[in-house]
C-alpha cells in the first residue's frame, strides 16, 4: 500500500482508491492480464477489499474517509 498526491484520487470529488492490477510490458504480467480467470479473481479480491472496508467502516460512521 502506498499513498501519493496522484492527480487521479486527490482531484476526485469522493472517497476515491486506485488499483494496479499489473503492466502489460511486463512479460509475465502481460499475458496474465489477458486471462479470464485472472480477471475473475482479481475482480473478486478487489470487491472484498471494498466490502471488508465497508463492513470495518460503515457509511456516515465517520471513520476511514
């Protein structure tokens, strides 16, 4: 986990987080990327991330933001 003054989180107008899943220069990343079950559980390890998130900091619980 990393925190930056990146453009794309500190200029959003909500709660905002990016995610790197891989680079498609990188030779063993690329052609993973490019596979359906990777994107299945990449997908699903990002959607528990959020709903753990949630459950540990519930909405207008004033926590996490």
């Amino acid at each position: 986990v990393k925190q930056g003054p990146l453009a794309v989180i500190t200029n959003a107008l909500m709660p905002a987080v990016l995610v790197e899943i891989g680079f498609l220069s990188h030779a063993e990343e690329g052609p993973l990327l490019g596979q359906e079950s990777f994107q299945k559980d990449a997908a699903g390890a990002i959607a528990e991330a959020v709903r753990r998130f949630f459950d540990r900091y519930p909405p207008g619980s004033g926590e996490g933001a």
